[in-house]
C-alpha cells in the first residue's frame, strides 16, 4: 500500500499542475481509539471559540495534493458521513462552525487492514 501510494504521489508530482510549488502528501495512520469528536476536528478542523483562533484540519493542510488515510475503516460513522460530503462537494465546514464553507482540493487515498 506504500508503494502504491508513493506511485500515486509521484504521478501527481509529475502530470498535475497546481498553486503551490510543492505537491503536499500527508499520511494519518489508524484512527483506532480516537473518539468521534477529535477524529473530526483532526480531518475538518475547528471553528475559532472563545477567543482561540481556528485551527485548520488535514483537508485544509493537503489542499491540492494527497491526504492518505491508513486504516478508514476506524472513522467513526459519522465522520465518514462527513467525509462522503466533503467528496461530492469538495467543500466542508470546520466543527463548531457550521457557517464557513471551506473549499479544498484534496485527492484521497482510503485503506483499510481489515479482512475482506
């Protein structure tokens, strides 16, 4: 799964263009006893509140290059959910801020241990 995904990278390095100069890769390993809320707040960031800037999430950190989540399949239901969204609009909101449509161009790499 690393190869491939160095492959993957590699491939964006060399045939897409983007804003940046670099093509960022970050990897998440397992989510595994995470609760649900700071598997959110990682992917999606935070709202600002009492008085605390907002903190941005993965999705704004890989903008325009490749998020890879080893191990999805320990998302929490509602995360994932989340995460669909965010797919089908490439747009998503930060927790404890549902007002600020945040736009993010971000290629995803899913993979899971579990047996099939």
């Amino acid at each position: 799964k690393s190869y491939l995904v160095r492959l993957t990278h590699e491939y964006c390095l060399n045939h897409m263009t983007s804003t940046r100069k670099e093509i960022p890769l970050l990897r998440k390993k397992a989510f595994r006893g995470e609760d649900k809320g700071r598997q959110m707040e990682e992917l999606f960031g935070k709202g600002a509140a009492d008085g605390k800037a907002a903190e941005r999430g993965l999705l704004e950190e890989a903008d325009e290059g490749i998020l890879c989540i080893e191990d999805a399949s320990h998302l929490s239901e509602e995360c994932q959910e989340k995460l669909a969204d965010y797919l089908s609009r490439n747009k998503f909101t930060r927790m404890q801020d549902d007002q600020a449509q945040i736009e993010s161009r971000v290629h995803l790499i899913l993979s899971t241990s579990e047996d099939p």
